[in-house]
C-alpha cells in the first residue's frame, strides 16, 4: 500500500484572506493527499509545532499580506532550531520575482503566484515527496 502524502497548510501571521489555501488544500486532497489545514493567524512556532507533530512531508504557506521576507525566514528559521530536515516549504501569494528568488536561495522549495494551476501544484509535491522518500521506519 503507498503511503500518502502529508501536507499541513496554513496561514501565517495576521493575513486574513484564506481561499487560496482553501482551495490549495482542496485540491491536494482531491488529489488523494492527507491535508492538515491550521487555519489563519499562526506563529512560525505553532506552523513547525504541528509539522513535527503530524509528520508532514510537506508545509505549505498561503501569504497576501506582503510579510513573506519575514514570514518564511522564521519558518525557516523554526524548522532549523527544531531539526525538520527533510519536510520541504513552500507556499503562493503575491510575491515578486525578485523576492521569490531571495527566498528559494534561502531554502524555500517553491512559490506559486496567483493564476497557477492547482494540477501543477499537486504535480510539484507529488515528484518532491518521490524524489525526497521519508524512512518510514524512522
């Protein structure tokens, strides 16, 4: 039997507009993918809390409030001090180019602006999570 696929989505900090994720977590789920949504208004802390506690292979954080230069740094950051090696990060919204570059040099897996498919983002995790098997026995 093939493992499936764990994602947790969230929303970070004080940003309020929560469809995309919605929709996000809709489609993975679609997509035969175990989705854990926190919901808005999470700490960096509370995100990587949860990650470790459902052993997700994947966080995925929906950002329009314009914070991502502080927001994923310090989930990062979070996911460092606590070991989490080998979840991958990404996440959507309205970020700019130039930003989306700082941060994928920083660690971030990918960023998906708006108007991306929801396929190519369930084609995104899915070769992820196969080219990143977890020790299941671990």
């Amino acid at each position: 039997m093939e493992r499936k696929i764990r994602v947790l989505i969230a929303k970070a900090g004080l940003d309020g507009h929560d469809r995309g994720a919605k929709v996000i977590a809709a489609a993975l789920r679609d997509a035969g993918m175990e989705v854990i949504y926190l919901g808005l208004r999470q700490t960096p802390q509370m995100i990587v809390s949860a990650a470790i506690q459902e052993d997700v292979d994947a966080i995925g954080i929906s950002i329009l409030s314009g914070a991502h230069m502080t927001i994923f740094p310090n989930i990062l950051t979070e996911m460092k001090k606590n070991e989490v090696e080998d979840v991958l990060l990404f996440g959507g919204g309205i970020i700019p180019d130039e930003d989306i570059k700082k941060l994928k040099e920083q660690g971030v897996g990918e960023l998906f602006t708006p108007g991306t498919s929801t396929t190519e983002v369930v084609a995104f995790l899915k070769k992820w999570v196969e080219n990143h098997p977890k020790d299941i026995f671990n």
